[in-house]
C-alpha cells in the first residue's frame, strides 16, 4: 500500500519536528502529550477541527493503551466536545465508546469511573446511568466506594424523583454506612414514606449502639419517632405503636406528660375516641407531677371541647347525647382539683397537708371522707411525713365527734396515742385535743381520768425527755404542755389537794417555767394559802437563774410587802439583801427602788440613804445617772439641800464623763442658788477637766454665762486661760495617742519581723511585755476637788508644753519678786448689803456695826 502524502504534505514544520520526534520514541508518553499539547495550542483549529487532535490521540493510546495520562487527558478532551449536546447525538455515543474502550485498560481506576459517572448522569438516561454506576461498585474495591456514593445518592434522590429506585439504592448504602440512616428516614419523609420511616427510626432508637452524626440524642430520636406514629396513625402499619409508646413512658419518665398525650392523640386521629379517653384518663392516674398532669388535663379537656363543638355543630343529634357529653366535661372540671391532689399524693404519699385538703375536697362524701382518712393514716410514716402528722388523727377523731359517734372519736384519739410520733409535744397535742373534746361534751371526770394516764411515768427505767432514741411515749410524763394543762384542768374542775399535788409534782420533775410558779402562787393566793405561795416562789427562784427569776422576785416581794407591809420588816429585809446580792446590774434598779421605798415607809431614813447610796453603785452604767437624781432628790427631801453636796461629788467620781458634766452643772447651779460663788466657780473649775470645748459647748456656755453674772473680769479671764489649756491639752493627747499607736505598730511590726526571721514569737513574752505597759489610761480620768479649795493655778508640772504658745520673758517677774516693796496694796471696797439680800452673813452684819 502506498504511502498517504497528503497527511504529510499538509503537515507544517512544527508538526513535522513532532513527529520526527514519535517516530525515534514511539513509546515516550512526554513526547506524545508534548505534541497534543502544541496541537491544542491553536485553539481556533482545535475548536474547528478536533478530529486532528483525536486521531494524534487514538495514535498514542494504540502505542500506549495502558497510560492512565494519555487515556484520562483523552476522555477529558472527548467529554468537552459534548457542550450542548442532546443524549442521542453521535458524539455523546462516541464518547460512550471511549469510555467503554478506556475502562477495559483502567478498570481499576477511580477517577475514570467518577468522570463516566458524571458523563452519564449529565447524559439524562437513568437506567443506563443507574447501570454504570452499579458497574463501578462492583469494578472499585469497597476502599473506593466513599467516592461513588454520594454521587450515586445524588443522582437518585435529587436529579430524578424515583422514590423506589431511591429506597433501594439507600438501603445498599446503608449496609457499607449505617451511621447515615437518618439521611435515609429524611428521605423518607420527604417522599411520604412514613410507614418505612417509623420502621428505620424504631431501629435506630433500639440500637444502643448507634451515635447520631446530626447531635441527636437517643431522646430526641425517640420522640421524633413518636410524633411520627402519633400524627399518622393511618400509614403507618408495620409498627405496633401502643407498645413503642408504652416503651418510651417506661424509659422517659421526665417526659410522661408529652407521651401520654401523644398517645391519646394517635387514637384520636384514628377516630378511636372512647380509647382516646380511657388513654387520658390513664395518663392523669399515673403522672407524678403537676406539669405533666397540667399538661394532660389540658390536652383532655381540648379534646373534649372540640369533640362537643363538632357534635353540635352536626345536624340531626339526639339532644340527650349533647347533654350527656356537657355532663361529662362539666364532671371532668369539677374532678381537677381532685386529681391535682392525687398527682401531689403520688409524688410525696407523706405529705400531711395534702391528705387534708383531699378530705377537704371530699368533706359533702362521707364515705370517701372517711376512706381518705383510713388511706391517708395508714400511709404516712412518721418520720418521713411532711406536716403535723397529729393533726391528721385530730381531724380524723373530729370529724366522727361532728357526726356525734363520739365513741368511734375515742377509739380514734386511743389508736392516736399509740402512733410513735417524731416529737413529744405532738403526742401531747393528741392526748390534749382528746381531753378537750370529752370537755365539750361536759365529761369532766374522764378528762382528768385521761389526763392522769397521760401524765403517770411508764413503768420500768423512765427515760429523759430529749433521748429521741426512746419512744415518745415513754417521754410523755415529762411534756410541759401536758402538766400545764393538767394544772388547768385541776384549777377547774378537781380539788385544791389535787391541784397543788400537780403543780408540786411539776416542780419535782423539774420542767416548771416562771410562768408555772407564778400560776401556782397565784393560784394558793386564791385559796387564801399565803406562805404556801411563798414558799412556792421560793421553790421556783431556787430553780432558775438570772434573768428568768426577774419575775419571781419582783412578784415574789410586791405580793410580800401587799401581804405584811411592815409588820414582817426583818424578814422583807433578808429577802431583799438575797435578792440583791445575786442580782445582775441590769435589772437591780427596780429592787432598789423597792427596797429604799420599803424602808421610808416603815424604816429608817438612814437605811434608806444607804440603800440608795448602795444602789448607785450597784446598778448599771446607763442607769446611775437616774439613780443619783434619785438619791439627791430624797436626800434633799429627808436632810436638806447641803446634805447632796457629798452624793454630787461621789456622783462625779463614778458617773461617766457624760454624766458627770450634766451632775457637774447642776451641783454649780445649787451651790449658786446657795450663795456659794466661789465653790460654784470651783465646781466649774474641776468639771472642765473633762469638758473637750469642741464637743462640750453647752458646759462652756454656762460657766460664761455664770461668771457674766457673779464674777468679774479676772475670773471671765481665768475661765478662758483654763479653757484653752484643756484645749491645748486635749490636742496634745490626740496628737500623743496618734504617735504612741503608730510607734506601737512599728514596734509590732518589728517584733513580728524578728519573730518570723527567729521562727516563731513566744506569747508568754509578749504577755509580760502587755502587763509591763499596764492598762491604758483615760483621758478625762482626774480626781475630784472639794469644794473648800479654791482655784489654785496649774502646777508646773501638770502643765503640757503648747508649741502654738508665745514665750515671754520672765525678767519682769523676777524683778517683781526681789522687790516686794513694789507689790500694790489692794483696798478693800464695801459692799453695801441690800446686793446680798438674805444670803447676808451674820460676820458682815458685825462689821458694819464696828
């Protein structure tokens, strides 16, 4: 055969160097693709003409048909060629052929199969399609699949609505993925295949093992499928949904609410209404809490309501079934607050105030009264009730006294007594009701009997009354609320023998109050048993302390003085020295006042003077003041003004600063009253020691107003010399405490440095270091002057040096001392005696008559 020159001849000098080039390598695959390359080039020829390309294609791959480059380049090249092509055209067959042809070398090759893949699904023929891509699964090992399938999905869940193909295409899937089977149930949904869905998603919410790829837990899958077959009960019938729902309240019990009704829903839809109910009705008896009860109940009612609406609603109905279901919705509504206290039973049985409010609920249905009280006492355990478990028992005896079976009331109240109740006081509360009810119904013989059998100790060891390991009956004797009680009823109803008898044994047990011993004194005062009483308060003050015996004594001794006022004057006497010399400080003062009023009255003035003199000091700080007004007041009272003048200056020694600047004004204002101006000024004098003038403005006020008055200009200027050396010295204290806390602290400081660089302080050290220091002393702490001494000048020693005050020369007055022929005589001036008016002393008088 001839050689074809046209080929040749048509061939320009670059592609004749190419093919040079292939015929020395036939076999090179670089010089093949760099030969399309250059052809490829020229995309405007390519473009036009490709079989040129093509043919150098076909020439290669018949040197070299293994060569994955060449094959994958190839089909590349042949599928963008197809741009705009319909399924039947040539061209796309051709490329089909390709395919076919490049998969007989690269049947291994996962890239090849995905672009056949893609070729075809872009080709639109399904089954050709669905057919490649079955043959890939089965050319590619299982390691490759990952690549094919969600093409394959793809292909047949999105590009085409073949719901069956679909199934079964997912169902292959599944078996290499499990894990995507909510991808599947999605699906499912999606083309209304419900029956299958509810089927897959029951598998996956039994297989423990199975993790959800969306975050979904077990719960969530759970309810998805519960909604599902609730809300389609019509479809769905592989499925028996009465027991998947059941299943579901069994392993989600905080959800019961949600499952309940979404049962009582699927019956509902599928026009089983009477099972509807009885599922609602089921559901109300076994939540346990209010919400998921509040959640049923609304369901039931709103399927009731719309059930009664559409029956109405419909023509041609008997009216007696309108009423019949009015009647039933109507029941249901008056039932709520029944079963609401029914779900809070079943959640806490031993709740105490719930089984009241249930016999509440029930009290126009005595049976069920009773039933509920049957149910409820028979239920509650003791230590676990929540309540007064007592009263359960009480409302239970009352209701059968209300219905006048006073007998089955006893033998109520008698099982009571036998309940081990946690608390003693509440078995005593049931014997105390029971008494009370046989008073209503005046038997007074057996409330004493009762109350006797409940105060008599148990036989055998007897048991303290705060040893909770013992029964509370065995405790019961000792129950103050009980003996109290018991001391009523004998005041009332029994004997003054028998009476005093249980006061006398509360007193013995030892479980008396005051209150106790004041009912008992009273109670003997009634009956005319004066000493009786006495010595009852005796008993009750030697059993108690301070402050609980306050009462006893001050009612102990106000009966004593009514009774014998002063004819027993010695015995008041040693009660009131017992009583005060025990007594605290804060609650002498009214036995004090009461002793010192005794003693006026059937006393000695004297003895009275000391008392109260004793009580300024015995009574407490905040009432000392009220105190000595008092002792002032009946000193001045009984002896005369001047007789307060040493109660003012003891006043002055022991009051606080407070009070003893107020103590120390108004002794100044008696003494001037009196005429003495210069111990007035005295007083004054002394009082300013403890007088700050930056807080004390009232006192300096006074001692101004004081001097304008009876002094003159040397004495207002010796008041205010005074008044600024207290000030000066008040602001060298400040300062002088400032510096002594701060080098204490430093010194502290250093101490606990070294004490730390040593290892440790030793506290015995610095406790003799704190007694060293002594105790830190007040600033106002100054002795009291007598009011015979006049104003003398600070002595030099006492006075504090003030860095504000000017230095003066003392030259002039030591000149003043040498020559005492210098010292001015002072005249004296008389004074006539109309100024003194009857303040005149008798020696002036004798003067002015020499």
């Amino acid at each position: 055969m001839e050689p074809d020159t046209s080929f040749v001849e048509a061939l320009t000098e670059e592609e004749f160097a190419h093919e040079e080039e292939i015929l020395r390598n036939p076999f090179s695959v670089k010089h093949w693709m760099r030969y399309i390359q250059f052809l490829r080039s020229d995309r405007k020829a390519t473009k036009k003409c490709p079989q040129r390309v093509n043919m150098v294609y076909e020439r290669a791959l018949k040197q070299l048909p293994g060569s994955y480059k060449l094959w994958h380049a190839y089909l590349l090249f042949r599928k963008s060629q197809t741009v705009n092509k319909g399924p039947r055209d040539s061209i796309v067959q051709e490329v089909i052929a390709t395919f076919e042809r490049a998969l007989v070398f690269m049947n291994k090759m996962p890239r090849i199969w995905i672009e056949y893949c893609d070729f075809a699904v872009k080709t639109g023929r399904v089954t050709h399609t669905r057919r490649i891509f079955d043959r890939t699964l089965r050319s590619l090992p299982v390691t490759q699949h990952s690549r094919i399938w969600p093409t394959y999905l793809d292909f047949v869940t999105t590009k085409h609505h073949i719901p069956e193909t679909a199934m079964r295409v997912y169902k292959r899937y599944l078996k290499l993925c499990p894990e995507d089977a909510e991808d599947f149930i999605e699906y499912l949904l999606t083309v209304e295949k419900l029956d299958e869905a509810a089927v897959r998603l029951a598998q996956l919410v039994n297989n423990e093992n199975f993790i959800s790829r969306k975050g979904k837990s077990n719960y969530m899958l759970w309810s998805e499928l519960c909604t599902l077959i609730s809300k389609n009960p019509k479809e769905i019938k592989s499925l028996d949904v009465d027991s998947i729902m059941r299943s579901a309240l069994n392993r989600y019990t905080d959800q019961i609410g949600t499952l309940w009704t979404g049962l009582a829903d699927y019956y509902v839809r599928s026009g089983l209404f009477e099972r509807a109910r009885d599922i609602y009705e089921e559901g109300i008896r076994n939540v346990t809490t209010v919400r998921d009860f509040s959640q049923i109940f609304d369901a039931y009612a709103q399927f009731e309501e719309v059930a009664l609406s559409k029956l109405m609603e419909t023509e041609d109905v008997d009216d007696n079934v309108i009423e019949l279901r009015l009647a039933r919705l109507e029941n249901m509504m008056e039932r709520r607050p029944l079963l609401l206290n029914s779900v809070l039973l079943r959640q806490n049985p031993h709740n105490v105030n719930e089984w009241l409010k249930r016999v509440e609920l029930l009290k126009e249905k005595p049976r069920e009264v009773i039933g509920a009280f049957t149910e409820g006492v028979q239920t509650v355990n003791p230590k676990e009730a929540v309540g007064k478990l007592n009263q359960l028992w009480i409302e239970f005896a009352k209701f059968y006294e209300k219905a006048k079976q006073i007998d089955d009331a006893r033998i109520i109240f008698e099982k009571a007594t036998q309940v081990p109740f946690m608390k003693v006081d509440d078995l005593g509360h049931v014997w105390c009701e029971w008494v009370e009810m046989e008073l209503r119904h005046n038997n007074h013989k057996e409330a004493l009997r009762l109350m006797y059998a409940a105060t008599t100790p148990p036989t055998g060891p007897k048991a303290a009354y705060s040893d909770e390991s013992k029964a509370v009956q065995a405790r019961l004797y000792k129950s103050l609320k009980l003996w109290s009680f018991y001391a009523d009823l004998e005041e009332s109803f029994g004997s003054f023998k028998t009476c005093k008898s249980v006061y006398d044994r509360i007193i013995d047990l030892r479980i008396a109050t005051p209150q106790i011993i004041m009912n008992y004194g009273l109670f003997l005062e009634e009956n005319q048993y004066f000493e009786e009483a006495f010595k009852a308060y005796e008993k009750g003050i030697s059993l108690f302390k301070w402050p609980h015996v306050y009462d006893l004594w001050n009612t102990y001794l106000s009966k004593f003085l009514e009774r014998y006022s002063g004819e027993k004057i010695e015995r008041a006497r040693d009660l009131f020295e017992q009583c005060i010399d025990t007594v605290p400080p804060e609650y002498a003062k009214n036995f004090y006042l009461l002793y010192a009023k005794l003693e006026e009255k059937y006393g000695g003035a004297r003895r009275a003077m000391n008392i109260y003199e004793k009580a300024t000091r015995a009574v407490d700080k905040k009432d000392q003041y009220q105190m000595f007004n008092i002792y002032i007041q009946k000193a001045a009272n009984l002896y005369g003004v001047t007789k307060t003048r040493p109660i003012f200056e003891s006043a002055m020694e022991i009051l606080n600063d407070s009070d003893a600047r107020q103590m120390g004004m108004r002794f100044a204002e008696l003494e001037t009253k009196l005429g003495e101006i210069d111990r007035a000024r005295a007083i004054y004098a002394h009082t300013s020691q403890i007088c700050d003038p930056r807080v004390s403005g009232d006192f300096w006020a006074a001692w101004k107003d004081f001097e304008v008055r009876h002094g003159n200009e040397d004495t207002i200027r010796e008041m205010l010399r005074i008044k600024r050396s207290i000030q000066a010295l008040y602001n060298t204290q400040f300062t002088a405490n400032l510096i002594s806390q701060q080098t204490a602290q430093s010194l502290s400081d250093s101490i606990n440095a070294e004490n730390i660089n040593i290892g440790g302080s030793d506290p015995m050290a610095n406790l003799a270091q704190q007694q060293l220091q002594g105790p830190p002393k007040r600033a106002g702490d100054v002795s009291f002057v007598r009011g015979e001494t006049l104003l003398q000048p600070l002595a030099v020693s006492d006075k504090t040096e003030n860095p504000d005050e000017i230095k003066l020369d003392d030259d002039e007055d030591e000149e003043d001392e040498d020559n005492p022929k210098d010292d001015m005589e002072v005249e004296n001036v008389h004074i006539p005696a109309e100024v003194f008016g009857s303040l005149k002393r008798p020696e002036d008088n004798a003067e002015q008559d020499e």
